[in-house]
C-alpha cells in the first residue's frame, strides 16, 4: 500500500478512533494494576480528597508524619475535543499561505500606467507550488478528519481499510509527486533544484523517523543479530516444493493484505505513526435549563512496553514507589502532547511561510523580508498556543499539578552543616515537611508537606518545578496570547501598507481565539484555587 510521506500530525489521535471500544475494555493506568495487593487511600476517597489525616512513617527514626494532600474540585469546562479544532487548522493552513503569497506577489496596481491590473501578481506564481503546499499542510486535519467520521466502521471491518486504503493513498500520492514534479524549475541552477526538492522531502521524512523512534529500534536490533545460513536439501521431493509455494504465497497474500489494511494512526501497533495518546470526550452530562454544563474527557495514553491503552488517572497513593510510578508515567505523557504541539506548530509554519519563499519567482522580486519572518513568526505562536488548548486542557494540567503535590520536592542543604536527625532517604517512605535525608547526592531537606520524590533527581525537580502550582502554566500561555494581539495593535503605529494590514487582520481573528481560551482558563483556575487557599507559586 502506497505510505503517506507527510502525517506528521496524524499520529496525534487526540479524537475518539475507539470510543465505542475503549469503554468496554477500560484499562486504568498501570500504577493500580501492580499494587493492587496494597490497599491504598484514594479507594476510600473522592476526588476531591477532603480529608486531613496523616501517614503515619515507617522510619525508625521518628520522622514526623506526612499529611494526606488536600485537592480542589475542579469545575467542568467546554471540552476541546472533536472536529473543530481540525477544521480551525485548515482554516488557519489556508489564511497563513494566502497572507503570505499577498506579501509576496502584492503589486502596485494603483499607479497610472501600470503593467498590473490586480493587487496580486497571478502570473508570476506558480500554481504548482501553491498546491503542493496547501495539500500537504492540510493532510494531517483531513485524514483526522476522515478517521473521525469512520472511524467504526473502520475499526470493526479491516476489508473495508483493505479496500479503501489504496484508491484512498494512492490518489493522495498521485496528486503529491504531480504537484511536486510540475513545479516550475527553469532559471534555477541543478544544484538548487536538488537543494529545493530535497526541502520537500526533508519534514516527512523527518516525521518518519521522528515520531517511528521505537519501530527504528526495534528493527536495527533485529537486524544486529545475524542467523547461521541453513542448508539447502539437494533431495527434496517434488510435492514439498509445491506444498511450500502454497504455503509461501498464502503468508505473502496475508502480509499484503494486513500492510494495506494498516493505516497510519489506527492503532498503538501501526507501522507508521502509531497512536501515542488519546483523548475520548463523553456526552455532557447535567444541565442548567436547556444547556449541558458537565463535559467528561478521559485521557489515555499508550503503555510503553505493552503497547496496551491505558487511563491516565491521579490516585492518592500512600506508596512512594506508586508515586513515582505515576508521575514516571504523567511525564511521559506529557513530552508526548508538548512534541506533537511543538512539531505541529513547525510543521504549519514550514509549509505556509517558509517553502514559500524558497520557490519565489521571478527571482528579482523585491519584498520585506522582515516581515515575511514576522508572519512566520506569528503563525507559529498561533499554531502553538492552538494545539496546546487542544491537546493539553485545563484539566489534563489539573492531572499534573495533583501528582506533583503528592510527589514533592528537596532542597539542598550544605554538605558541612550534618544535622543529628538526619537519615539516610528510604525509597519506600513519604517524608513530611522539614524532615532531612542523607544520600549519595548530599543532604537534602524536604520542603512539603508529603513529599516522595527522589532526593537530586532532575526529573523530579523539573516536573515538581511546572506543575506545583496550578498557575504557572497557565498564566504563561495567557501572557503570550495576550502579547500577539497587543504587539499587533502597537504595530499600528508605523505599519501602514494595505497588505500588512490585511494579513494583521487575518492572522489577528486567531490570536483573539487564543486569547480568549487562553484567559478564560486562566480566570477560572485563578478563582478556584484562590477561593480555595491551595497554594498557587511554588516554594523557593
């Protein structure tokens, strides 16, 4: 089956494929399925954890009792999955590769006895380009698109992937090497030529090896061990010659059969761009009148090994070795989404800004570079701040932040102040606020309330440092999408070229969006937790 070379972005099943699946085999995370044998606090507890007990220590020692963290009710908000977000992408591929070509190909149509009649130089571009572009940029959101829509029938009938996949991939790589092949290369030199079709490779491939890391190693690692050569039978009869062409073309027949039936992003197990994560939305439950106010998004992620489904879901665990676990897992999770925001946004911006202008023609066209890289540079923070409300939602955040209270955090002391109630740091132990360990990193002091992270470990710190405070992040990105539209009406002052301004004014409906999801999250975080005296920075 002809393979995609440009997905980048359909490994990213941020919308339900297996809904209907996934609810009748409910896998929860790993972290409840390994130490089931120890009955833990959060069976007994709701989310929200209202309680005040403590636990009591296990260290001879007498260190002082760690307290059962406390977590506010976060309040239900618009979900972010489903089709909108993919349609808001081929909306913003499409008004990103337009605002660029107008600062391009822009003319001065207006000045008597001008060779052009339209504002826009048609003639100097080249279609083939303009198409190989926008088809590309939007293959991602279009095959999401697609799966979305059939993604039952699909999932249940393989004949039907069978069927469908080669006129389906065909006709998309058709279109892709025609559009490609019939750019217009006269006037450039065979080295540049080579330069620019290796530049249209460059990003698939580079998604293919990216986001296909554990099938590359698992192939080299295949490919290392060497088989002794086995040796060939000069007396084999006639009748196992024929049995075993049987036999060879009937696994060839099924090998083929499953290869077209294996679209990209179908399952943890696809040959290219396997499912990495999910978010499943649930039909709004409650209401205010006539208005649903209750949206119910599970997250899944994929367990490394097994490549099984699993519900990422925060426990109160007592067990530091689970907390661990789980924030272990959380992290990964994480690096995942905030890859695939990252490589989306370079991936909208390379198509829609960046090829271009590699492929200007006629050569000597004169344009404002600097402000070609300053849409570039804005389409980049919108695709990003984008994706990021999408993939990574309040309450995924909301997720984090609870496992980082339960994980905790050290500070380290000075090596030559050793403090008479120090011991070493027990791996199987929550320590509480104040309580001071000795380990091969040096003498640390706890600075939580319960604390189960490991003393000096970089990963620890980092995730703890992010997701402590409810806040951080959130504040963040709410800054950045404030800054776009006040940096586009500051640039007001001196821009004044009717196509600058028509590209201002496009680019600037998104970046109202972004800013408004982004501010409303923010607020409603910043009420919650402030109502609720949970602490919001992180300790020093």
């Amino acid at each position: 089956m002809p393979m995609l070379f440009d997905i980048a972005c359909v490994c990213k099943p941020y919308f339900h494929l297996y809904s209907d699946r996934i609810s009748s085999k409910l896998v929860v995370m790993p972290i409840g399925r390994r130490f089931t044998a120890r009955p833990t606090t959060s069976q007994s507890l709701s989310n929200t954890c209202q309680n005040t007990a403590t636990v009591k220590s296990n260290d001879s020692t007498g260190q002082s009792s760690a307290s059962v963290i406390r977590h506010v009710l976060l309040p239900s908000l618009p979900s972010s999955a489903g089709l909108f977000p993919l349609l808001l992408h081929c909306a913003l591929v499409i008004l990103s590769v337009l605002v660029q070509y107008l600062n391009l190909y822009k003319t001065v149509w207006w000045i008597p006895d001008s060779p052009f009649n339209y504002a826009i130089d048609f003639e100097a571009i080249d279609y083939n380009v303009m198409a190989h572009i926008i088809l590309m940029g939007l293959t991602p959101s279009l095959y999401r698109i697609f799966i979305s829509l059939y993604s039952g029938p699909l999932a249940a009938y393989p004949v039907l992937r069978f069927l469908g996949g080669i006129p389906l991939f065909g006709t998309w790589f058709f279109l892709a090497v025609y559009t490609a092949l019939g750019i217009d290369t006269m006037g450039y030199t065979w080295l540049y030529c080579a330069y620019l079709y290796a530049l249209l490779l460059y990003l698939p491939v580079l998604a293919c090896l990216l986001y296909n890391t554990d099938r590359l190693k698992h192939l080299c690692l295949r490919m290392s061990f060497t088989h002794p050569k086995r040796s060939r039978r000069s007396g084999a009869p006639s009748v196992n010659i024929f049995h075993g062409f049987l036999t060879k073309l009937r696994q060839i027949t099924s090998k083929l059969f499953w290869a077209c039936a294996d679209w990209p992003g179908m399952t943890p197990n696809s040959a290219l761009f396997p499912i990495r994560y999910m978010t499943v939305l649930n039909e709004p439950t409650g209401s205010i009148g006539n208005s649903p106010v209750i949206y119910c998004s599970h997250h899944y992620g994929i367990e490394p090994g097994s490549k099984s489904t699993v519900l990422l879901r925060h426990q109160c665990l007592n067990s530091a070795e689970q907390v661990r676990e789980e924030v272990a897992l959380f992290r990964g999770d994480f690096n995942i989404r905030l890859m695939d925001v990252l490589f989306n946004a370079s991936y909208t911006v390379y198509y829609s800004c960046f090829l271009p202008v590699l492929f200007l023609k006629p050569s000597g066209l004169v344009y404002d570079g600097p402000w070609c890289i300053q849409h570039g540079l804005v389409t980049w923070l919108v695709t990003f701040l984008l994706f990021w409300y999408f993939h990574l939602p309040a309450d995924y955040l909301d997720m984090l932040h609870r496992s980082a209270l339960h994980l905790g955090c050290w500070i380290p002391e000075n090596s030559d102040t050793v403090s008479a109630q120090s011991s070493a740091w027990s791996p199987a132990q929550i320590y509480a606020s104040g309580a001071t360990v000795k380990h091969v990193r040096g003498q640390f002091q706890s600075v939580e309330p319960s604390n189960a992270a490991e003393p000096g470990n970089i990963q620890h710190v980092r995730f703890h440092s992010w997701f402590y405070s409810p806040l951080r992040i959130p504040s963040l990105l709410m800054y950045v999408s404030l800054a776009l539209p006040l940096g586009q009406l500051i640039s007001l002052k001196w821009v004044f070229e009717w196509y600058k301004l028509i590209g201002m004014v496009a680019m600037g409906m998104f970046a109202l969006y972004n800013h408004y999801v982004h501010i409303r999250t923010y607020a409603v975080l910043r009420a919650v937790y402030t109502k609720d005296g949970q602490p919001t920075d992180a300790p020093s």
